[in-house]
C-alpha cells in the first residue's frame, strides 16, 4: 500500500498531495521528466501507473477516467483534464516549462515527447520549493516546505 500512497499523492492536487508527504515524512520529491531533451521512460508517461495503482487502493480518491481527457485519451495538452493539470506529478513535472524554448518553430511548453503544447504554463506551487533541474531538464528535486510555526502564520 506504501506504492499506492505515493501514487495517490503524485495524482493528488498539491494541498492533498503535501498532507500524504508529511504523513509520510517527505523532505524531497525527485521526478524525471524528458519534455525538453525528448527522453520518452520519465514519470508522467508512467504517471497512470500511479493512478491505476493508486486508484485500485483509494477508489474514493482517484479514479483514472479523471486524469483522461473528454475524448479519453491521456493527454498533457489543452484537452487534458482539470484534475490532470492540478495533479502534483503535473505540477512538478512541468513548473516552469511554459518560459522554455524546446524546439524551433513551437510555442514555449512545447513538450516534445508528447509533441503537444502544454495544458497549464503558469504553475505555481505552494508547499514545494525547486532546488534542483539538470540542464536538460531530466531530473528535477523539489523539496517539501515545512510547515510554520503557530506563531508564525
């Protein structure tokens, strides 16, 4: 079930997402992710793994035709769906990607493993900090942000 947590938390949106990685004691979330060099084996082509499996323990939570767009298929671009967009592995995989150029003749956030245009270019997160990208982009490390003090909101 510890598999099916961390699949529920990648396709969860960020505020449920950061409840299941304190839970679990998270500080850092690696993901790899090959929209700008066009490595095609990164987390969000495995993603619906992680709904599948997630799902199948967490039904009440995840359920895979949400993460598939209208037409049913399993899309990053402007088709994909809402819950898709806000999942975290989303979030991580592609914050920041809408301000890069990845190919002449295409729109920033072009992905070009997928060859789409991305769905959301303008992710910003709220418990994740990025401390890390390669320059080609194929691993990137976040890490969790600690929660504040009482004192301190």
């Amino acid at each position: 079930t510890h598999i099916a947590t961390v699949g529920r938390a990648m396709a969860s949106n960020e505020d449920d997402a950061y409840d299941i990685m304190k839970r679990l004691d998270v500080d850092y979330v690696l993901v790899i992710f090959g929209g700008v060099s066009g490595y095609s084996s990164d987390d969000i082509n495995k993603f619906l793994w992680m709904v599948r499996i997630g799902g199948g323990v967490y039904p009440q939570h995840i359920q895979e035709k949400n993460y598939l767009s209208d037409k049913g298929d399993y899309t990053v671009g402007k088709e994909a769906n809402p819950i898709m967009l806000d999942s975290l592995m989303y979030k991580m995989s592609y914050y920041d990607f809408g301000n890069i150029m990845t190919e002449h003749g295409q729109p920033t956030g072009y992905d070009r493993v997928r060859n789409y245009d991305i769905g959301r270019k303008d992710i910003e997160l709220k418990h994740l900090e990025e401390i890390f990208t390669s320059k080609n982009w194929i691993v990137r490390i976040y890490q969790v942000k600690k929660s504040a003090n009482r004192g301190e909101r």
